[in-house]
C-alpha cells in the first residue's frame, strides 16, 4: 500500500556553505534520520485527541449553544445564543474541526498503523473516527461519510449519506472492527496517549460503552438494538467504574488547559456566566449536593446567598434583574480549573442509560441497580455522596442523565433531544418557536457543495435549526 507521505520543504541558507564536487549519492549520504518523510501513526493520537476536545468543550460550540439551549447554562450579558441566534462562526468552526482535524487525521493513523501491523493504535484511530462521525451526524443530521475524507483524491463535493441508513450503521462497524482490533498487538505510546496512557483495555472499553449509547439513541428512531446491547453487557466490554471512563485532563495552563478556564478566568470573563433556572430550581428540589459543586453562591461561595438561576433568553437582558451577575449563580469553581477535564463518555452516562434499558427490557438486570451505580458515580465524580432512590421510570433516569451531564453541552443536549426530558420552557423573547434541534449547515456546503447540500435538504428537511433529526 502506498504510504501517506508528509512533505516538508527546507530552506537552509549558509553564506559559507560551498559546492566542491558532486556525488552520484548525494541525497542517500544528507538524509536526515532525524526527519523523517513518513509520520510514524502514534504522532497523530495526541493532537486528534486534543482537537476533540477542544472543538466540543469550547465556550463558543459546547457552551453557548448545548449546555445553553438544554438550559444547564445562561449568560447576563452576550446572550444571543439564548435566544437561539447561534454564532455562525460555531456552526462552521464544529464542522471544519471534526472533519479536518480530527476524522482527517484518524483516517490518516488508521491507516499508518495498519501498514505498520499495529492493530491497537488501528482500533483507537476507528474509535476516535467514530466518535467524530458521531457527533457531526448528531448535530448537523444527515452528512457526507462515505465520501468524506476524499479531498486528496480529487472529490471536493461529497455526496450527503443518511444518518439513519448509512451513517450510524457505519459507525457501529466501526466500533466492531475496533474491538476486534484492540486485541494487544502493537504499541500505544503513553506519552502521545492523553486519555489512556496506553492501555489497549481501557480503550476497548470505551468503544463498548460508545457504542451502548449509540445504539441507544439509535432505539429512539426505532432501530432494534435488543440483541446488540445484551451482547454488549455479556462481553465485558463497558466501563466497570470512574478509573475506566473516557476523559482528557488538561493541563495547568494555556493554551493546553480546560477552555472554560482559558476563557472564563484567564480570559477575566468568569461574570458572563452563569447557571440557568431550570437545572438550580430541579437540583434544589433534590436536595441534590451536587448543586453546591455545579455552581457558586450568589455573592460568591461562603457568602450565604443561597443558588439563584437565570431564565433562558431576555432579549435586553442588561435592564433585567438577572443582568447583573451579583444576583446569579457563577458557574463552581470546580468547573472552571484548568485541569478539568473534558468527558468523552464517563461512567455514570453508561451506568443510567443502562437503567434505562433494562427498564425497557432491553437487557437483563435490575433498573434500580444500574441507577444506583450512576448516581454514585456521578456523586463522587463531584466530590459528594447522597442517595436518590429510584422511583421507577425512564423519566426519572432521564431527568438524571440531564443532571449529570452537567458541562457536556453537546451530550447534553443530544440526550435531552433523545428523550425530551425534562419539559424545558421555550426562551424568553426566542426568535424560533421550539428549542432548537440541530445545527444548520455550515454556509461553505451552500456554496461549494450545492448540489449534494440541496439533495441533502430535500429529504432531510428544512435547513433550519428547528427541523428533527429521526431518532428525536
């Protein structure tokens, strides 16, 4: 197989380097061994990592529209993306990022390792592959897969596939192919793996757990996922506790620390965030002690100003009560440290969607256990520990994966559409007339892409922020 070269052009100018001879093996004697033309695969892990991270747990992207719109979040001044009017910039930034620096590049490494016969680093660049797809088709809806990646071979125009038909079906291979890969054959070097440090297990387990909660979204649209999650369950292959989960801690400072803490506290922005109404009102009603991690005291921690949100939306929010961010909740401490890490899929998510399916009877177990199991993870997670007992029923479980999706704008917010719970209230002096349900196109596909963007649109529907993707 023909290698993926990358070619690096050198200018080196001496004033005192001089020609004497000539030599038939000039090139062969000047290589430089230290400069290689062939990426080694392993090279590529940390920055796919890294631009995941980044791109979903960006103020911008993550906050300002999924943890804002699933109304975990709000803001007292700049608040157009409550209103649902979203920065065009995050619209383009979350498609350009997922497909050119991360989908791109682990196409790259799957291949690269797979030339080099290494089947470990080949299963994480497919999961990380399909984690990509994941969140594009979850966002946007219906997108170019089968031939997306294709630039280098001449296709600039990518036909849009089906997510229900083509998309998630090819991220579910995916996710086999990657378990079968992860077998420990070849190396992954810790020091490029920021998630793992190197452990093909954990890495097995993540693609197990993925694809749990991709199939379970996928049973909302109506697809049979019975067999493949008991499958899943007998395997072995799910996070067993908090030390399994997927997560990237950050560093103590920029530019590789939490976005939140470059924005919000190095940025000197920390007052332009608070949490909304919604999620303090519910958490209070619990008792739940996770709220006192989740959010600061209004005044300020110790200040004895109790939790107050703020409603979504107000159009002139700089003459309303909720305005000055002395009366609101700040976003907890914990939440803005720059070593915070960003969650691909933590344990307590996999643990409640388990409750939900074996209270559906889609596979075996107690609902109440598996329950259990997530709110405790999710407690101590936060540094806390209280019991919620389960009263029975996929709302409740629904109502606790919102809550303990709680700084994963984009998950949280693709789980809320899932389940449409809890019944969230339309945003104050909103311009749409729902909550919106995906993002539109970027406005690059309208332009370079027409003919596969309009074919896209006519059997998806409406090119607007409000139109529901099939499983909602």
């Amino acid at each position: 197989m023909k290698k993926i070269k990358y070619i690096i052009l050198l200018l080196l100018v001496s004033q005192t380097f001089v020609f004497t001879s000539c030599d038939d093996n000039f090139e062969e004697v000047n290589k430089n061994p230290n400069d290689p033309s062939v990426v080694p695969s392993e090279l590529l892990l940390a920055g796919i990592i890294r631009g995941t991270a980044n791109t979903l747990q960006s103020t911008f992207n993550g906050g300002e529209t999924g943890s804002c719109w699933v109304q975990h979040l709000g803001k007292p001044v700049y608040n157009d993306n409550e209103l649902y009017i979203p920065r065009q910039s995050t619209i383009d930034g979350v498609w350009q990022n997922l497909y050119s620096v991360v989908a791109k590049d682990a196409s790259i490494m799957e291949q690269l390792a797979n030339e080099e016969g290494n089947s470990n680093l080949e299963g994480v660049a497919l999961v990380l592959r399909a984690n990509a797809f994941h969140n594009l088709t979850d966002i946007y809806g219906n997108i170019p897969m089968s031939e997306a990646l294709l630039g280098d071979a001449g296709n600039i125009t990518p036909i849009y596939d089906d997510s229900e038909t083509v998309v998630y079906p090819a991220i579910l291979s995916m996710l086999d192919k990657a378990m079968s890969l992860l077998n420990g054959t070849g190396d992954i070097d810790a020091s490029q793996d920021l998630m793992y440090g190197g452990d093909y297990t954990l890495w097995k387990k993540y693609a197990g757990s993925l694809k749990f909660k991709v199939l379970m979204r996928a049973a909302a649209g109506g697809y049979n996922a019975t067999s493949q999650l008991k499958a899943l369950v007998a395997s072995g292959n799910l996070f067993t506790s908090n030390a399994d989960e997927a997560r990237l801690v950050y560093l103590a400072s920029a530019p590789n620390a939490n976005p939140f803490f470059e924005t919000l506290v190095d940025g000197g922005r920390s007052a332009e965030w608070c949490l909304n109404e919604e999620l303090v009102e519910f958490m209070k009603a619990y008792n739940d002690p996770r709220l006192a991690v989740y959010a600061q005291e209004v005044g300020g921690d110790g200040s004895g100003g109790g939790y107050v949100g703020k409603p979504a939306g107000i159009r002139d929010i700089g003459n309303s009560f909720y305005g000055d961010s002395n009366n609101v909740s700040l976003i907890g401490t914990k939440y803005i440290e720059a070593e915070q890490p960003y969650y691909f899929m933590t344990y307590a998510h996999l643990s409640l969607l388990m409750a939900e399916a074996a209270e559906k009877g889609l596979i075996g177990g107690a609902a109440a256990d598996y329950f259990k199991q997530g709110i405790d993870a999710s407690m101590a997670s936060n540094g806390v520990a209280a019991v919620i007992d389960y009263t029975g029923g996929a709302n409740q479980i629904a109502e606790q994966i919102w809550v303990a999706l709680y700084m994963q704008g984009f998950e949280a917010w693709s789980e809320w559409r899932r389940t449409g719970v809890p019944v969230l209230p339309l945003a104050i002096d909103a311009v749409e007339t729902s909550i919106p349900t995906r993002y539109s196109y970027p406005l690059t596909q309208q332009s370079l892409n027409n003919v596969n963007y309009t074919s896209a649109v006519a059997t998806q529907g409406a090119d607007k922020l409000t139109t529901s993707l099939w499983w909602q």
